[in-house]
C-alpha cells in the first residue's frame, strides 16, 4: 500500500461517514434510505483506488458511522456492511481504467446490482439462522424502491466525477492484480 491509496481511501471514507451525517441532518432519519450518501464514498473508492480498498472501507464505513451516529441501526448496519462490501469490490475489480469514458454506466450498474444481490443474499441467511419474519426479496426490492432517487444521484453524480478524476490524474492505472 502506499500513502497516496491509503490518504484518498481515508478521505472518501471521511465521506461516506459524514455526508449521511448531513442528509440525516437535513432530511431526518429516512433520508439516509432514499438518497443513499454513505455509497457514493465507495463506489469513488473502488473506482478510483480499487477492490481491496473497495472492500475494506465497505465494511469499515458502516461501522464507523454507527458507533459515531448509532447510524445505520443493527440488524441494517450488517446487511449494509455486506452490500457496501460487494459495491467497492465490483467497482474496484471493474477498475475505470483503459476503458472509454462511458464504460463506467454499465460497471456502476453491475456493482449497484451486485450489492443489492449481496444484501439479500445476506439477508436470507439471517432469516435463515435466526429465524427472522423478514422477506429477503421483499426487503431488497422495497429498499430499491425507497432508494431510487439515491440510485438515480449516484448515476448522475458518480461517472462525471470519476472521469474529471480520472483527468485530474487520481487514478491508480496499476494491473488489476495489484488493484
């Protein structure tokens, strides 16, 4: 690892543990499941630093944010782990490197669905082993539902962001390998 991965992972992980903050903040508790801040962070860290870094501060960020907010609430802050876990791996092992600069739309979405599969998935196994009253499809498609302006912020804010990054020379071009 080296400092210049390690400051960008930690900064966009300050984001993703603050902008809810800010939508809590502003919209009241619901507005964290609407506009889904924490994931922006993420998705930019596994874009633009890579999947290792992708995993590891999708795991940690929920966490983070709960002991600093009691935000995202258990049992949510675990499936939230899984799913954040999944978005930063897929967006970093799909790295927006040599590709044109649209290839990101289609890699966004692949990671948005890959996180959502994985939080149902997580999901079934907690309704599995603890015996929960819980539909994980169910509960997967209303948070999709409930979360379609945070998709659509995401689809519109993420690739600009990544391209001007890109530009700007932020990315890691490495091979994926050593993403």
């Amino acid at each position: 690892m080296n400092t210049r991965k390690l400051t960008i992972t930690g900064l966009l992980m300050a984001v993703g543990v603050l902008l809810p903050q800010l939508f809590h903040f502003i919209g009241g508790p619901s507005a964290g499941r609407v506009f889904l801040p924490m994931h922006i962070g993420i998705f930019l860290i596994g874009f633009i630093v890579g999947g290792w870094h992708g995993i590891i501060a999708g795991i940690t960020v929920p966490i983070l944010s709960f002991l600093i907010s009691g935000m995202p609430a258990p049992p949510t802050l675990f499936f939230m782990m899984f799913e954040l876990a999944v978005y930063g791996a897929v967006s970093g092992f799909m790295r927006f490197g040599q590709d044109t600069k649209w290839m990101i739309y289609p890699k966004l979405v692949i990671s948005m669905i890959a996180g959502r599969i994985a939080s149902g998935l997580a999901m079934y196994v907690a309704v599995l082993i603890f015996n929960l009253e819980i539909a994980p499809v169910t509960a997967v498609l209303t948070s999709v539902v409930t979360g379609l302006p945070g998709i659509a912020i995401q689809i519109v804010l993420i690739p600009p962001i990544c391209i001007l990054l890109k530009r700007g020379g932020f990315f890691f071009e490495e091979s994926r390998s050593k993403a």
